[in-house]
C-alpha cells in the first residue's frame, strides 16, 4: 500500500527499526587478536572441527546458519595434522563450516583458515607451569617452587 503521510513505525522486530538488531547491530565474537591464520590457497581437504569447537564458524565464532564447507591447504592436512580441529588442533569429529554472513562477505575466499600458532595466553600458561613445577592436570594446588 501507498502512505503519504508521516513515516509509519513498524513493530520493534529484528532489523525493523534502527537499533533493533539489523545487520549492522551485530555484533560478533573474532579470534583473538594474537591468533594467526595460514591464509595459503585452500585445497581439496575438507577442514574438521572437535567436540569442543562443533558448530561454530570458522572465521566469526559464530553457531548460526552453517553454509559452505571448510577447505583448507595440503600442508595444514599433513602428516599428523590430518583429521585435526582447524582452530584448537584437537582431534576432529566433525566436518568445518563457514556460516552464511561470512559466505555473503566472501571470507570462505580467503585462504586456508587454519590456525599456526598457539597464541600468547596459551603459551603463558605453559611457562608458568614449567616454573612453578605444576603437572599438566591443572589441578588446584600450585606445586612447589624448583
């Protein structure tokens, strides 16, 4: 119908009105900043996931609408990281995908989405459990000193 008068207000429902959690309200949880992706040209190995990470984008995080399969390249599938989770490296159960905002912004273009490296609060925790003599159990008690 046509209306010429004011602007009519619409209901408050997702993307209706300013604000009301439109596409550009959104706002999604990323990787952390120290996280580092291959980015090498994907291959024919399709990216596996483990229990932990199951469901999530591979790029955003995000556990809505999975849309295209995860490619990732020969290198990040060899050897003894084949069937591994492409952002933890655990072992994988199930198959990655990239989630339908990240497919319509052609992040699945990107490159292997892999992740390289362990990241700093990782390896922070290593090192401190190296000098305080802890166990790898993480248990609640700190060790003794060497």
């Amino acid at each position: 119908f046509f209306y010429f008068g004011r602007r009519r207000t619409w209901p408050a429902g997702p993307g209706l009105v300013r604000g009301g959690g439109g596409p550009r309200s959104r706002r999604m949880a990323r990787h952390h900043p120290d996280l580092v992706f291959c980015r090498k040209m994907a291959g024919v190995s399709i990216g596996r996931l483990c229990a932990r990470c199951d469901g999530k984008c591979v790029h955003c995080d995000s556990y809505v609408r999975p849309a295209v399969k995860v490619r990732i390249c020969d290198e990040c599938n060899y050897g003894s990281g084949a069937n591994r989770c492409v952002i933890c490296s655990a072992t994988g159960v199930s198959d990655a995908y990239y989630c339908k905002s990240c497919v319509m912004l052609e992040n699945d273009r990107l490159g292997c989405p892999k992740i390289i490296n362990v990241g700093q609060a990782r390896s922070d925790l290593y090192y401190a459990r190296k000098q305080y003599g802890m166990s790898g159990g993480g248990g609640a008690s700190i060790g003794t000193a060497k």
